[in-house]
C-alpha cells in the first residue's frame, strides 16, 4: 500500500493530548495545525506537523506516497459513533407517521411495534440478509466520514437470534472497511413471549445468553435499556454486574423517557458510558462526574421524537466527559449522519463547535475503549482521516445539516472521495 502524505490544510485538527476522555476545558482543546500535513504509512500515522515541516522530513520520498493537497480544506481524525444498533432487519417508517399523528414510542412498543417489530423483523432475516443492509448503512457512515462505529444486539431477544445479530456485526469488522465494535443488548426489551414473565427472560439472558456471548468472544460491552416499563434499575443493575463478572464492560440506556435513576446506576456498576439522559437527574450528573462515566448523548434521538434534548451544556460544566452518537436504529434515530449529530449538539445542547467535534472523536473512542487506536491524529494511531469542504471547524457546524465530507481515509486507504 502506497503511504498518503496530505499537506497544505488549511486546518488540521489533531486532537493530540491525553489519551483519555477530554473534560471541562479539555474539551475545547482542537490541537489544531494551521497548514498541516499528516504522513500515513502502512495504515498508521506516521509523521504530523505544520507542511513545511513535513515537506523537511519527506520531500525525499515524495515520489512513494499519493500526495493529496487540501488547500482550504478542513482535515480532521475519522468520526466515532460509539452507540448503533446498526445490525437489524427491515424497517418502521409506518410508526413514523403514527407518531406525527399522536402516538408516543412507548405507547407503539407497548403494542408490539417498536422494539418488538424490528425483533420479529431481525429473527426472520437471514445472517446474509443482515450483512446486506448493515452494509449499506455502514457504507453510510463512511459517506458521513464516520470510520469507527459502535454495534449493538438487541433485536433477537432470544439466544440463536442475538448469537446471529453479532456474527453479522464480527463479519463485516472483519469485510467492512469500518471498524465496528460489538455490543451484546439482550436486555433491550423483555421479548413479547415472556411477557408477565420477565424475571424468567432475565435467568434465561443472565445464565445462558451472557456466558455464551463471552465465550464465544463476540461483545466487549452489555448494555440495557434501564426505562420504566423496560428493565427497573434493579432488573438493569443484576444483568450489568452478571456481565461484568464474565468480562463484559456496562453501558446503560439511562432516563431516555423517564427519570430513572439510570445515571445513578452508570455510577454505582462503574459503567464505561451511560447514553440518552435526557431526563437525568443533577445528582446523577454529579455521580457520573465523580464516577469518571462517560455521558453519550443523542440529539438526533430527541429531535427525532420531539423531545427536549439532554442537557449537554450543563453536563459538560459540570466536568462530564461528553461524547455523543446517532443512536442510528429503526425506531428513534433512523440516521447514519455524525454530521448532523455534530450540529445538533451545538444547537440543541449548546456545545460548542470545538466541543461537538471532540464529543465525536476522541471522547467518543473514548467511550467504545478504542482510545488507542483511533479518535485523534498522532504518531501510532491508525491513519483514519476526513477531509471536508470547508475551511475550518467552525464553518463545519455552521452549515447544518449538509454532508460536507470530500474524501476519507481509513487505516491509510482512501474509501471515500
Ligand atoms: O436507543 N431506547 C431504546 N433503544 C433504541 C431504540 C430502539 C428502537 O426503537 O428500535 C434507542 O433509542
Ligand atoms: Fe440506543
């Protein structure tokens, strides 16, 4: 593979510093380079600097590389959507309308729609008819310069179907030039067949469906839906720690719908991340702080189900680190576009662009554990690189809700652009 030396951007964000998640002023910190270049070689950064400095080191062997020039172009680390259920079946534009005409999430899931459709949908379709439309989103994402994305289980809800949700999602890690991150998610709904029965759902979830995810080596993370009329903090709190015990990292979906006391539990289980908060408690905030758990919100979520996104600004102040994601799924974010996630973070929880920007890289690589290979430009980590029509990170918030993206790189090889 020939080494790809980009030189003359206008701006290069590089979002070099500390290997961890970025709060409070940390989070404004872009590590940016004014007429940068970047030398990538055998998939991984090899040099970064201002142009005249590489040009110094490399004018020599510019004969090797693709040089790319990105005169008055914004360059920045490949995007991270570190919370997807990406790997599901068919589609649910009908609840779409049945919302617009006065139907809630929870009153369309209560009747067997929602979660439970894309379940029955899921368990229908093939492991090659997943692969299929999980790679057209995941092809998406690439478009919307995302090359690191976060998956999750959850619309088997049984053992064989689960099983098969994160087999597609370990193919195409290892077929699609994305990486894709797998989380188990047999707690996203109690499946309608165990209904009144939920704690049963439970034993079967804690005592077969987890020991065999580990051993099988499938998930690095479990997550649950902690939501009133879902798993009860209780309920979420003895499937997180069963997971911790074999490995499995917790994640909570915490007061989405409802305050729930999900950011409490994010604290108390140590959970890497606790995504949605929307209804969060300031208590809760207060623990997550403490607690060092990343806040991954979903302002394409809230928007999408007209509801009051979470309280990032604040979230931040109070030195949470904030990452944030599409959510993509069938249900309450049908979208592949970090883009669009980027901007709503600035315009509905009033991040800053520079915030929004490092929410969607480095904290949240953060938030999926892969900190040490992608989220930030420098020397070792893998050459995974936007390029954008504009000219600097600002003007990429600015103009909302355009796909900006000219090309994109992912361990050193161009797939977009
Ligand atoms: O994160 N809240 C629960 N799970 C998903 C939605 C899943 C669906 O509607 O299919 C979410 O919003
Ligand atoms: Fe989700």
């Amino acid at each position: 593979m020939r080494p790809v030396w980009i030189k003359n951007a206008a701006q290069l964000v590089t979002l070099a510093g500390e290997n961890g998640p970025r709060r409070k002023e940390a989070m404004s910190d872009l590590q940016l380079i004014e007429d940068g270049s970047v030398w990538i070689e055998n998939g991984e950064v090899l040099a970064i600097g201002s142009t005249s400095e590489l040009e110094a080191a490399f004018e020599a062997r510019a004969q090797e590389a693709d040089v790319v020039d990105a005169t008055g172009r914004l360059v920045t680390p490949g995007l991270v959507d570190p919370h997807t259920h990406v790997a599901y079946g068919g589609s649910r534009e009908r609840e779409f309308e049945m919302r617009l005409e006065g139907s809630t999430y929870m009153e369309i899931m209560n009747a067997g729609g929602g979660i439970h459709a894309t379940t029955r949908m899921t368990r229908e379709a093939t492991e090659n008819e997943l692969v299929e439309q999980t790679t057209r989103r995941l092809d998406s994402f690439l478009a919307h310069g995302v090359t690191t994305v976060e998956g999750k289980s959850g619309y088997g809800l049984d053992l064989e179907t689960e099983l098969k949700q994160l087999r597609v999602m370990k193919r195409l890690n290892e077929s699609h030039p994305i990486d894709l991150v797998p989380t188990f998610m047999g707690g996203h709904a109690v499946p309608q067949e165990y209904k009144g029965r939920e704690e049963e759902y439970i034993d079967v979830l804690v005592n077969e469906m987890l020991p065999k995810v580990a051993d099988e080596g499938l998930a690095v993370f479990n997550d649950v839906f902690c939501e009133v009329g879902v798993f009860t903090p209780e309920q979420a709190e003895r499937i997180l720690i069963a997971g911790k015990e074999l490995g499995l990292i917790p994640k909570i979906h915490a007061d989405e719908i409802k305050s729930y006391g999900g950011a409490e539990l994010a604290a108390k289980v140590g959970a890497i991340s606790a995504e949605h908060l929307l209804k969060a408690s300031d208590e809760g905030v207060r623990l997550m702080a403490e607690a060092g758990v990343i806040a991954c919100l979903l302002p394409a979520t809230a928007l999408y189900l007209r509801e009051d996104a979470a309280k990032g600004r604040a979230m931040v102040d109070a030195g949470v680190a904030v990452a944030i994601s599409t959510d993509c799924n069938p249900g309450s974010s049908p979208t592949t576009s970090m883009p669009l996630v980027m901007n709503l973070a600035c315009i509905s929880m009033r991040l800053t662009p520079a915030e929004a920007l490092v929410a969607a890289t480095i904290n949240a690589a953060c938030a999926i554990n892969m900190q040490d290979k992608v989220g930030s430009l420098e020397v070792g980590k893998q050459g995974d690189v936007v390029m954008w029509n504009v000219s600097n990170y600002q003007e990429l918030q600015y103009l909302f809700g355009v796909n900006h993206v000219h090309s994109v790189w992912k361990k050193g090889l161009q797939v977009v652009g």
